[in-house]
C-alpha cells in the first residue's frame, strides 16, 4: 500500500467478506459545530473486534453504532493497566478524495506497543483495511475547515474479568473518529511550553517508547502544574 491513502472502491474490495457491518441508516445531514473543541464530539460508528486467548484470537470484526462499551468492574485493564491507543487523521482533499498519512506506520507503532505490553498483535492490513472503511462509512464527519480534521483514535484493552497480576487472555480494540479543530485552546498559533525534570514519563528500559495509556496519565500532574503557572504544555 502507498504511504497516503485515497479512499475509492478498489482499496475496499477485500474486506467486505471479514467485516461485519451494522450500520445506522443516516437520518439527518452531518452538521458539525463551528468550533470543534478537540475531542468532544464523535461520529456515528466505531469498529469493534474481540480477542479471545484460550479461543481462536482475534474475532468478530464489526462496523457498528458507536455506544457504551459494558464491562465488568474485574475488567483487567481497570486494576493492571493493559492500554495501548494510537492517533492519526483523515483529511479532506481539494478534489472531494479522502486521504491518510502513513497509517501503516500507527499499526506498526499499534503492533510494537501491544509487545510491550504483553498484549496480542493484530493483522496489520485487516486494521488498516477496517479504520480506512470506518472512515469511508462516516466520512461525512470530516471538516472542511482549514486546519479541521478527522481524528482517528484506535483503543486496545484488557477486558478478561480476572483480579491477579497477569496477561489478560481477553482484549477489545475500537477504532472511533472525532472531527477535532486544534488540540490547544490558541488554536494553531505557537503555545508556551514549560520544560521541567521534576518528574519522568519514560526511563530507560521503561514503557516510554510504547503508546501505552499510562504513560499520559504519569504526565498529568505535570501538566496540571504548568498549567497552574500559565503554560500551555509541559516538556
């Protein structure tokens, strides 16, 4: 596959016998609001797929209504920590096409991630191939504001209901889509940045390199602090 992606027919030939689709016949036009804070607002599907350790992997690929996820207060990802997440955007083109940077690159980083953390790997094109018909199926969800995108947030987690310090033999992943404008609150202008050593977010021989969810939870005090001192952002 190319390193930018258009999104047309051809590209989806291949998936429509391993993705299940449960999709919301749209009952409205898409209005998105002027100003998009980063992150708030969702589109009308996610992709789901389940891995089952003890029973065939990876299982039941499926495009359906984005909705609460049930699980139980054992879920291992609450006590133990097994949460990997990746972020890349879909762009709208000046001739109508979609396009992806390099999204193999996320699941490769996705794959070096889930080893880190003892969690299993996926295909790399049966993801690549459902996160670009996710965005194909909600694709009227992308900003056309300059500067506005479409990000995409694929999720991995442990969900085996099971208190005790192991791997998890169970495991959700989720591709959701947020149309996002800036991430900071000055929009696309440069923002302060406080540097510190107060505190470390990676270490040697750490989790640092993977894109694990609590590295950015050992990041927040920080940024609380700077924030407290009129900075945007902490390095």
């Amino acid at each position: 596959m190319n390193s930018t992606f258009i999104i047309n027919k051809a590209i989806l030939v291949s998936i429509m016998s391993k993705i299940k689709f449960e999709i919301e016949k749209q009952k409205e036009k898409v209005v998105l609001p002027e100003n998009l804070v980063f992150g708030r607002v969702f589109s009308r599907h996610i992709f789901e797929m389940d891995y089952d350790g003890e029973n065939g992997g990876w299982h039941n690929p499926t495009i359906k209504k984005f909705d609460n996820v049930g699980l139980s207060p054992a879920a291992m990802v609450f006590h133990y920590g097994q949460a990997i997440f990746e972020g890349l955007k879909a762009y709208k083109q000046v001739n109508g096409k979609i396009a992806l940077f390099r999204p193999e690159k996320n699941v490769e980083r996705l794959n070096r991630s889930a080893k880190r953390l003892c969690m299993p790997e996926v295909d790399t094109q049966l993801l690549l191939e459902a996160l670009i018909e996710l965005v194909r199926v909600d694709q009227d969800w992308i900003p056309t504001k300059p500067g506005y995108t479409l990000y995409i947030r694929p999720v991995m987690f442990a969900s085996e209901a099971l208190l005790g310090v192991h791997p998890s033999h169970n495991y959700k992943l989720i591709i959701m889509l947020s149309p996002v404008g800036p991430y900071y609150p000055e929009g696309f202008r440069p923002i302060p940045i406080l540097a510190t050593d107060k505190y470390v977010r990676a270490s040697s021989k750490g989790t640092g390199e993977a894109k694990a969810a609590g590295n950015y939870a050992a990041s927040l005090i920080g940024q609380t602090e700077a924030l407290k001192e009129g900075y945007t952002q902490v390095l």
